[in-house]
C-alpha cells in the first residue's frame, strides 16, 4: 500500500507508517513526494489537504493519511460530531482536504482511494507514551494542552525537550512497532478514532 503523509516531520511519518502497517498487516511505503508543514502548522494543514488528496489520485496511490496534533484545541473529536464541528482539529481537517472530490473520480484498475485523519490527543508523544505504559494518573487527555504540558511530553519520552530526528527515532519506532493497537485503542480515545478508520 502506498500512501501519501501530509504530516509535522520525519518522525511522525515513520511512527504513523509503522502504525498503519501493524493495523492492516500489509507494508505502507510513503510516497516519494514529502509533505510537511512546518511548526505551528496547523493553517498549512488545512491549506495542503485538499491538494494532498487530488495529488493522492493524480499519483496512483492508495490513499493519504492526515496527521497534527492536538495541541489543546477544543473541542477534541467525538463521535457525535458531524464534519463540520466548529473547532474539532480533526472534524475540520476532513473538510479541509474536501476528499468527496477525489473519492467520486473514476479509478481505472486501482482500488478506492483510502484517506485517513490522525489527531493524537494532546500529541503523537501521547499515544507513544500511553503504549509503552506511562500512567498519567488521569491527565493523559489535558497534559499537553499548552506549551509547558508540551515540553514535559517530550521530556517524559525522549529526555529532553529539544531532541534530535535520531533521538527522536530511536525513541519513538521501537514503542510503534511493539505497541498493541487495541490496547492503546483502549486508553485513547483519539488513538480510538484513528483505529477505527483502519478497520
């Protein structure tokens, strides 16, 4: 399976790679096209999806996958949303990408596109620290929400605040690529979310 990432950086690329494969037990090779937006991105992401979509079907992939964090936005993702909850990072992030265009296009010999959102509540640190079995006491939806809750994330994971795309890799691939989806899928509810896109 080949798909477009419209994600932060590297590392979230490989972390959300090693994530898709384990869920559907095929390989994902990214396109040879890399998407990012820089920090703070959260305009670009909105801005790039629709173009990631169509080039997702200009391209022949497979599908994209649209990943941020949430970085304290209100709402988070519920269920009870439709696709336009004002303020839902996620809700508004799938109207962004406005995929109803590329999915009504025709797809000779290809299988339907496959577009996936990811908005890992309050960060992808969040998720890699609930899979390797850190307890927040609670606080794994509202640690993160602001700058300093932020830092502390990457502390707790990789030691530092400011780590390296080395650190950063050798860190978070080994926790991906042991993590046990339906557990995590147990404790997240955005990491739920994710899931259930997959299945």
């Amino acid at each position: 399976m080949k798909l477009a990432f419209c994600v932060e950086d590297d590392t979230d690329e490989e972390v959300f790679r090693v994530l898709v494969s384990k869920a559907l037990g095929t390989e994902v090779v990214p396109s040879e096209t890399q998407y990012r937006f820089a920090r703070g991105g959260w305009t670009n992401a909105l801005r790039l999806a629709p173009i990631i979509a169509k080039d997702a079907y200009h391209k022949g992939l497979d599908g994209a996958l649209f990943a941020i964090d949430n970085d304290g936005a209100a709402p988070t993702h519920s269920v009870t949303h439709n696709d336009a909850a004002k303020g839902c990072r996620l809700c508004e992030l799938r109207t962004a990408a406005r995929i109803h265009e590329p999915l009504s296009w025709p797809r000779q010999g290809l299988p339907a596109l496959r577009y996936l959102f990811a908005v890992p509540v309050q960060t992808l640190e969040t998720w890699l620290l609930l899979a390797r079995g850190h307890d927040f006491k609670g606080e794994s939806e509202t640690l993160g929400r602001d700058q300093p809750g932020r830092a502390k994330l990457k502390r707790l994971l990789y030691g530092m605040e400011h780590p390296d795309r080395d650190t950063m890799r050798s860190a978070a691939l080994p926790i991906a690529e042991s993590l046990d989806v339906n557990a995590l899928a147990e404790v997240s509810p955005s990491f739920a979310d994710f899931f259930s896109q997959l299945r």
